[in-house]
C-alpha cells in the first residue's frame, strides 16, 4: 500500500514538518506512461487539473498528456504559467466575462460552452479580438444516455439513468446544471453563424466512478449522439470529448482503472466513427495513486468500549473520506521511541477510529478499522491522497498549521 522510498521519507520527516503530503513523481510518470501506452494513439488524453494542480505534477505528466482541462479563471492562469507549451481545453459550469476573456488573452485552444447565453457572451467577446483566427469551441451537452445494459451503442432517450447507475457522481444524464439539453444545443447552432466561433465538435462529461465497459457504453451514446447531429445539419464536426470520470476504488487500494480494456474500446470506437478525434478528461484516475497524507497518532483513547486515535490534521487537510464518505486507506508506520514519563497509550487488536483535530464528531479518515497495534506516537500514511485531497479541504477551520509537500523526484 506504501512505497518503499515513500515510507523511509515519511519515517524520516522531523515531527514539525507533520503533517506532510508525499508525492511519488516517478510512480506518477510511470502511471501515466502505462495509461498512455493502453489508449489508441490517435485518443487525446487530458489532465483535469482540477483533481491536484499541484506544478510539480503537471510538469511530472507532461510528456504523456496532449493538455490539460482547467475550469476556472485561477486555473486557466496557474497551469499556462506551470506548463506553457502544453494545449489547455476551458470547461466549467459557471464562466464569468472576466474568466472567458482571460480564455481568449491565454489562447486556450478550446473552450466547453454550457448555455445559449454563455455562447452567446463568448461570441461577443471574440468579435473584439484582432485578427481574423477562429476561436474553437465544444457544446457541452447533458445527454440522456438510456437505459442500456452498459454495452449498447445506441443514442435512445432512454430515463437517463441507466448506464449512470453505480455512479459515485452524476454530472448528468438528469437535470442538472452541467451542460445544453440535446434540444438546446441544437438551438445553439445558428447562434454560431457570422461569428468568430468555430464549433469543432461535443463535449460530455456525465458521470465519475464509472467501471471501464459502462463508461464505455457513455462514451459510445455520445459519440453516436455527435454523429447523428453532424450528419443532420453538415456541421463538419472532427472532436468527440467524452470527459473523464474512471472509477478509483478507495476500498481496494491496489486496483486500477482497466485502462487496457478501456483503450482497447476506444479504439473500437474510433474505428466505428472515422474522421472523429477522440479526447478524455481524467483527474482522479491518473494522480490518486501518487500521493500520501503522512501524519502522527496524537493520542489514542477509549470511549464507551469503541478505539479512538486522534491524529495531527484531518479533514481540513484531507477531505476526501469526507466527501466520499469512505474509510481512507492507510499504513501504521510503528514508532519505537516513547519519551514521555506516562505509560504509552495505545490500541491492540482491535478496531480503531482515526480522527483529526476538528471540534466536529465528522473530521473521521477512517471509522473501526481493525489494527493489530497503535500507539500514540505512530505514524499514518493514508495512501491514494494524490487527487481531490488537500486543493478540495477547508484549510482555515480552527486555523490548524498546513502541512509541508514533498515531491519525490
């Protein structure tokens, strides 16, 4: 679960520099090596930067990405200055004027619309723009994508749910504010004549924490979705973006994504849609696997017959488990020195509660896992705290320290 070097630099880190984010850059560059190895060459893979926009692990990803897909204003300018020559594709839901300008000064190479009006503003914009350059947009659309058994092809109406079911998050596929009705994207093509906008193809990002075959299936509907659209009013469509969403399964730490299986659809999927360029979006997927949230065991303490061990930090550092609502996994990394007077508190075979420092009964990484020892002055290491980990917590309650960052080259 931890990383030979990992755990000898967790070890070695002075006690006020924990708690500490550990980073394995070689792990993440060999990871995206192997998931870039398993999609067809002509699939278009971008980082969502949102999943750990860390510089260090943009720079770490940048030989095996195409770009990266930002979705705000911060992040449009973070990652340009991070990693320059790489194409950044601009999402999001809610865009301001001040953001889509900003697009449009950086030269994002592709910008995701999600409304008549925000097309609409966009248009307006590059209107201004000197020159005569196109500016390329994708419609994202919510689709509903059927009721399907997670392996057909077809782009029915459906109920919307089906192929969404087991999702850990649902983007769409339901109402939602994420993205154009199908009817309404439709209504959005002649709003793009006699303007600067270039509508390069569609865009879908429905769902998170889906298995390879069902986000397959999303995959297949969408594109066959863009197809018919293409084909109905001869827009000359050339970019299919079927967003991210790969399932990481925190209960089971060593599994991954079936990137293999995966790319071996994609490939049939291009093969069934020539002239359409593929692009996916993962996040979570690429950078979980790198990271570790090292902290010690303050206290361990026992109330009304249940173990508890209250670590440095928490929740506020790591709100994954929190947002997911899972047991985080991690690895005791035993402390053998004990200096204080008192007899060392501690937990034996038993299950243990780890919490943090928060005044909330809800700051828990993990409830009632079984230890066979823990004492108060260990170490924790939860693994799979690459992505959506520290950039998504609540850092100033209780205005507790940040922890330190360490990126092993």
């Amino acid at each position: 679960m931890i990383l030979p070097r990992v755990a000898g630099h967790a070890a070695g880190l002075p006690g006020t520099e924990l708690p500490a984010y550990v980073y394995d850059l070689t792990a993440l560059a060999g990871h995206a090596a192997e998931v870039r190895a398993a999609l067809p060459p002509e699939t278009e893979l971008y980082y969502a930067a949102k999943a750990n926009p860390a510089p260090e692990l943009l720079r770490a990803l940048a030989p095996y990405v195409s770009g990266y897909e930002v979705s705000s204003g911060g992040e449009l300018a973070h990652v340009r200055k991070a990693v320059p020559e790489l194409p950044l594709a601009f999402g999001g839901p809610g865009k301001t004027e001040a953001e889509l300008r900003l697009a449009l000064d950086l030269g994002a190479e592709r910008i995701h619309v999600e409304s008549e009006s925000e097309l609409r503003l966009l248009a307006a914009l590059a209107a201004a723009l000197p020159g005569e350059a196109p500016v390329d947009v994708l419609l994202r659309v919510n689709l509903p994508v059927g009721t399907g058994t997670g392996t057909g092809t077809g782009a029915g109406p459906g109920d919307g749910h089906g192929d969404l079911a087991g999702a850990a998050l649902a983007m769409g596929g339901r109402p939602s504010p994420f993205g154009l009705d199908p009817r309404r994207a439709e209504a959005c093509l002649p709003l793009l004549r006699g303007t600067r906008l270039r509508l390069r193809g569609i865009h879908a990002h429905l769902a998170s924490g889906l298995p390879a075959p069902a986000l397959l299936a999303v995959a297949a509907r969408v594109t066959a979705w863009a197809r018919e659209l293409d084909a109905r009013h001869g827009l000359g469509l050339d970019e299919v973006n079927v967003g991210g969403g790969m399932a990481v399964d925190y209960a089971r730490p060593h599994a991954r994504f079936d990137w293999a299986a995966y790319g071996a659809g994609l490939a049939a999927l291009a093969a069934a849609h020539p002239g359409y360029r593929l692009r996916i979006e993962p996040g979570r997927a690429l950078a979980a696997h790198c990271g570790w949230y090292v902290t010690e065991v303050i206290d361990v303490r026992h109330s009304h017959g249940e173990a508890f061990a209250v670590v440095r930090g928490g929740t506020h550092h790591m709100r994954t488990p929190a947002a997911k609502g899972h047991d985080h996994p991690f690895t005791v990394l035993s402390v053998d020195t004990w200096e204080r007077p008192w007899p060392r508190p501690a937990a034996l075979d038993e299950p243990v509660t780890l919490s943090g420092q928060l005044c909330t009964p809800r700051d828990v990484l993990a409830r009632a896992v079984p230890v066979a020892e823990l004492r108060a002055g260990d170490r924790i290491a939860f693994a799979m705290a690459g992505a959506y980990a520290w950039n998504i917590s609540h850092h100033e309650f209780l205005m507790h320290p940040a922890p330190s960052f360490h990126f092993l080259p």
